[in-house]
C-alpha cells in the first residue's frame, strides 16, 4: 500500500462529510419509537405468570421432535415465534437453555419450542423455547466490539440491502463502507441501493452527485452488486423486488433515505413504520420498536422476508480485526482505491481494538 498523499483543507472537508455518520438523526428516531409499545408490554408481564412458571420448569421428553420455528420479533420478555405451520406463538426461552449457552435468543433465529396448554388474551398459543438451532449468519450491534462477547442482533439473514439516497440526504460514504464489511463479515450478501435517483434531474451539476455517481461504480468495480431506484418514477423496483424473492433481506441505511417506501413500492399493504399487521395486535396499530421480520408477498411460496431494524442503522465489526481489515477493501490491497475509500479503511482501522 502506497502512503497517503496530502489534502488540501477543502478536501478534508469534503471528506469528513462524505465520511461522517449521523448517528445523533438515528439515536432521535430510535427514541421517539421507543414509547407506547414497550409500556404496552410491560403491562403484558404482568399478564404471563403461567409461561414464566413453565420456563422455570423442568423440561422433559425429545426436544429434536419438537416443532421448529423462526423468531420474529423479540420483547422484553418474550418472543413471537412463527412456526412451520405459519402460526405464531408466543414464547419464552427456558431458563436452563439461557443458562447453558449464555445465548439470547433475536431475530431470525431458528428455534424448537414446546407448546404449553395456555394463550394469551388474543388466543395466541405460548410456548417455551427449548432448543436453538446454529446459525448461518448473524449481525452484532455496532457497540459490540467493546464488549467481551459479541451482541447478536438479527440471525440467519441470506442479505443487507444498504439503502441510500443520492441527495436529501446526500450518502455518508464511511457508513456504507461499515455495512459493507458488516455484511460481509457476518456471512450476508450485502446490495448496495442509491433510492432517490430521480433528484439528479434536479441535483444535476452538483459536486456531490458525481461523487455519488462516481462511488456507485466503483463499488461495482468491485463486484458489488449495487442498484439505482427511485420510488417516484418506479426505476428499479422491479429490479429490487426481483432481488428480494425468496430471501431474508436486513434493512439498513440511515433515516430518510426510502427504506419504508421501497418496502411499500414492493408490496403496497405493507408499512414496516406502522409495524403492519393488523392481524398482530387485532386492536389497531402502532409503531415498531424493535427489530422485526415481516413476510414479502407470497407468489408461489416464493416471497421472501424483510427485517427492519429500527434504530439499530450501524452494525458491529465483530471478527473484524487490524489484520484482517484489508480483507474488506481489495481495492486498497490492489491500490486502486481512491483518496476516499483510503480514507475510509483507515478511520475503520483506526476504530478497531488494537
Ligand atoms: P426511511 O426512513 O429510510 O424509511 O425513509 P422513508 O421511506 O420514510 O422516506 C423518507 C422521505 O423520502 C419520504 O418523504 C419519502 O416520500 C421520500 N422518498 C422516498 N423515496 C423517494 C424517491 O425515490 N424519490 C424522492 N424524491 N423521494 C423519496
């Protein structure tokens, strides 16, 4: 690797900004969704001493004939499982099996459970998880690398579409560059979308809008598979919802940049900021607050799912190393990054635990 070379001040500006995360808009939005739905289920706690009971209990008999299933979303205190026959539980983990693998259970995991004889007060039957099964994949939260073990946060996804936008807001390039090593990382496919690309029309001419053209294709030259949409004159949707049939997709990006709106272009009924599902509640809507899977629409079987991660927009680097960093930019190993992804490996580096 060749030294860096000298910048001017304008250029150092120009990429702090393109670098620069704006973890303080995600912080704001994951505070205003964290409201009505964690009081509402701490209210529900109350209301569940019989599951808690049986996850403190014995277990018995084989737990390999037990039905499977996949996690959906996790609350405080309980999960909802969906199982193979599609029908959702709600579960508790039990506490011999928490005890004995240190091992939460999240989103996306793959789990036997036992059903006990109770509901809840929507006639959803409960369950203890008694077994989880080994993951294929899985994203840690982005504070994880200061932690001693890493902190799973979604399983078992097959993707990461990275979304930005061309303009409003203008991509932060380093935070693209920490999903893409995220993604890579955790054994996912990562995609990389610039939404909002009918505002070159109007963005034309502008520095940052070469740049973000210019970035595109070089991630392509890289082998990165990187899409072009726009939700209001429908280019790549087809495209998108084409890469989205069939697999289990984690969504990231910053706000604003047309996650939810991609979702809705793809399937009109659903609206992963209301936390859809009507069905899921059957009294009414509210906002999602937590990491939650949600099921394309079905052609054939083929559908696919989305995982939206609301206020959790930066993964963590786990088994990303000062060593093994490289591995992630082979365009700085075969010295043909330019200036910003340079600049971008060594402020990752520089994050890493030495
Ligand atoms: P999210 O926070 O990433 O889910 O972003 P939203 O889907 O809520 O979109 C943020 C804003 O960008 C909304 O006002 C959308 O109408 C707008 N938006 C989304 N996609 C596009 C697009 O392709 N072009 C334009 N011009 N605006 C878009």
């Amino acid at each position: 690797m060749k030294g860096k070379p000298k910048k001017s001040p304008r250029e150092k500006d120009l990429t702090a900004r393109y670098l620069a995360g704006g973890l303080d808009e995600d912080r704001l939005e994951a505070q205003k969704r964290f409201g009505d739905k964690s009081k509402h289920f701490q209210k529900r706690k109350t209301e569940r001493t019989a599951l808690l009971r049986a996850a403190g209990e014995e277990a018995s008999g084989d737990v390999e004939s037990l039905p499977a299933g996949d996690v959906l979303q996790v609350h405080s205190l309980f999960c909802e499982v969906e199982g193979d026959d599609k029908r959702v539980r709600i579960c508790v983990v039990r506490r011999t099996l928490t005890r004995a693998t240190s091992a939460f259970v999240v989103v996306g995991d793959r789990v036997r459970f036992r059903e006990t004889t109770t509901f809840d007060d929507q006639e959803r039957p409960e369950a203890v998880i008694e077994a989880m099964l080994p993951r294929r994949t899985l994203l840690t939260r982005a504070d994880s690398f200061k932690a001693i073990e890493a902190q799973p946060i979604v399983a078992n996804a097959d993707q990461m579409l990275i979304v930005a936008a061309l303009a409003e807001p203008w991509p932060k390039w380093g935070l693209i560059d920490r999903m893409l090593i995220a993604a890579r990382a955790g054994g996912l496919l990562p995609i990389l979308v610039l939404n909002k690309s009918d505002l070159a029309a109007t963005r034309g001419g502008q520095r940052e809008l070469h740049f973000a053209l210019a970035a595109l294709e070089h991630y392509r030259s890289m082998g990165v598979d990187t899409l072009q949409t726009s939700v209001t004159t429908g280019e790549g949707i087809a495209t998108l919802a084409d890469r989205l049939r069939g697999r289990t997709t984690v969504l990231a990006g910053h706000s604003g940049v047309g996650k939810s709106s991609l979702i809705r272009a793809i399937q009109p009924a659903l609206d992963i900021r209301i936390g859809a599902i009507s069905n899921y509640t059957g009294k009414g809507r509210h906002t999602t607050t937590s990491a939650r899977r949600y099921p394309l629409a079905t052609d054939g079987g083929q559908g696919g799912y989305v995982i939206d991660t609301p206020g959790v927009k930066l993964f963590g680097l786990w088994n990303v190393t000062r060593d093994n960093l490289a591995e992630f930019f082979p365009d700085v190993e075969a010295e043909t990054a330019p200036e910003w992804r340079l600049e971008s490996y060594q402020r990752i580096l520089e994050s890493l635990p030495g």
